[in-house]
C-alpha cells in the first residue's frame, strides 16, 4: 500500500482496493467482538485505525477520479468529443517505431 501513496498509479491505487476492504470488514469483526466486552483501549485503537484507513480511502479514491480526469482531458485534446458529449477515450499506441 506504501508504493501507492509514494508512486499513485491508477494500477497501483488499484491493486490496494481488496486489502482495504479486507482490513475494514475484519476490524468490523473485531470491533463488534470488542464491544460485547473487550479492554477500552483497544476499542479505542481499532477505532483510530478505522478513521485512518477511511482517510486512506478517501485519498485512493481522490487519486483515481484525478487520473480519471486527466484521462479525459487527454483524450478530448487528442481525440475530440465523441457524438454523446464525452470526451473520446485514450487508446494506447499499437506499435512503437524507432528510427535512428
């Protein structure tokens, strides 16, 4: 998950997803167990650790709509608008040619 903060490539954004709904849904086991009678503190731990991996999904989610919009500002400037108003997709390159 640190390489996705450090370099935030959409894939790298991406691939932190399943964990972070994995480690949500286990600290909901686990707060509900705490609750029916678990130490205070580490009731109050869990609940940090939910608010900081909600920041987290908050960042993730910012930095995928940021890539999203420079995806279509990219392929209006280079593709136009399509009939419906949007902007047209980027399509990657099929070949690559050197010269040289």
């Amino acid at each position: 998950m640190r390489a996705a903060l450090i370099a935030p490539t959409p894939e790298s954004i991406e691939e932190c997803l399943p964990g972070l709904a994995e480690a949500a849904d286990l600290l909901g086991r686990v707060q509900q167990e705490l609750a029916e009678g678990g130490p205070r503190d580490i009731v109050l731990e869990i609940h940090a650790l939910r608010r900081e991996i909600a920041g987290l999904k908050r960042l993730i989610g910012g930095g995928a709509a940021f890539y999203r919009g420079w995806a279509r500002l990219l392929g209006a400037a280079a593709g136009g608008y399509t009939p419906s108003g949007e902007a047209a997709p980027v399509v990657p390159a099929q070949s690559i040619s050197i010269r040289g």
